[in-house]
C-alpha cells in the first residue's frame, strides 16, 4: 500500500523484514507447535517491492536445536504490470521456543 513506501515508491525494508519474521515465525511453530520469539534475522534485499506488486513468501526449515529453530525465508514479486516474477529478498531467521514464562524451552522432538 501507498502509505508502507519512501519517497521513491518503493516499500519501506522494515515493512517487508516484519513481513519476513511473521512468515518465518508461521512456519516454525507449523513444524513444532511451539511458540517462538526472534532471535536473529538475516536479511538480503535484491530488488525493489513496488505498490502494486503481489508478495510472495517461501520457508523452509534449515536446522532445529535444542531450543532454537533457523528457517530460510526467499520473497518474490509478481509485477502485474509486466507480468514478470522477481526475486526481491532473501533472509535467515532463527527463533528461540519459549514458555508461558517468556524463558528458553526445549523443542518438543
């Protein structure tokens, strides 16, 4: 949306690095059925995102610990306009499980 650019018309990175850590925290707890905060996030940012583009997120899970988890995320744009499909972003996050107490707990195997 228009109110999530700067002034050249592209999307804000933090918009789409939130976007990221929603995606990537979605898929973490699909594969553990734990709940997670963040704890590192890696991002690459390729090519722009521009209003109008159709935003797409991929995940996959790259390693599992004790306590953590570390998912790769790559986010494509469907440019309606030219009909093209672009890599726009790619990141690695990791996030630690935790507990009603807000600590660290193990990962259920």
């Amino acid at each position: 949306m228009p109110e999530n650019t700067n002034h050249r018309g592209d999307i804000f990175g933090g918009w789409l690095m939130s976007q990221m850590d929603l995606a990537g925290a979605d898929k973490a707890r699909e594969e553990t059925g734990c709940e997670f905060a963040t704890r590192f996030a890696e991002t690459s940012f390729e090519k722009p995102i521009l209003v109008g583009d159709v935003v797409e997120f991929y995940t996959n899970v790259e390693k599992v610990g004790n306590t953590s988890i570390t998912i790769a995320l790559d986010v494509w744009a469907v440019r309606r306009l030219k009909q093209e499909y672009v890599k726009v972003a790619s990141g690695r996050y990791t996030y630690v499980s935790i507990g009603n107490d807000r600590q660290p707990k193990p990962i259920a195997p």
